[in-house]
C-alpha cells in the first residue's frame, strides 16, 4: 500500500490493565506501519517502527492484515515516543 502526501498508517498498541486486555478503552499510542512521503517542502518527520501518541478521537479505523489500525495526518499525531 502506498500512502500519499502527509498520510500515516498506525497500528493501534492494545490496551492492557495488568495481564488483561481492556477492549472498551481507546488507545492513544501506536507504531508508525506505513505513511506518505510529505507535503511539497515538508518532508514527513516520522519513519516505520517509531512508536506515535495521538489524540483520542484522531484517524480513521482501518483493518490492516487483521490488526487494529488508524490513518491518521500527520499533525494529528502529538509526539514521537
């Protein structure tokens, strides 16, 4: 798949309270899967495998290969953890 301009593809990290899994709450974090090559002038600033936080209602849901994902622009994404 090939994502253009300021797109990002995250994996969202599951959510765990201890040893169980909390599916009603939302992830905030992820790993960076794929993303697009930047805005003209303004190449993008993450790269796959970095670990991103991003607000909780940024992205749109994607099942990428059965995992939990998000397309998320790149000013969606807080920090670089």
């Amino acid at each position: 798949m090939r994502l253009l301009r300021n797109k990002v593809l995250v994996e969202k990290d599951p959510i765990k309270q201890g040893a169980f899994l909390m599916p009603n709450k939302k992830s905030l974090t992820g790993v960076v899967i794929n993303h697009g090559p930047g805005i003209k002038g303004d190449p993008i600033s993450v790269k796959k495998g970095d670990r991103v936080k991003f607000h909780e209602h940024a992205g749109v849901p994607y099942n990428h290969e059965g995992k939990d994902c998000l397309f998320l622009l790149e000013p969606e994404i807080i920090a670089i953890l």
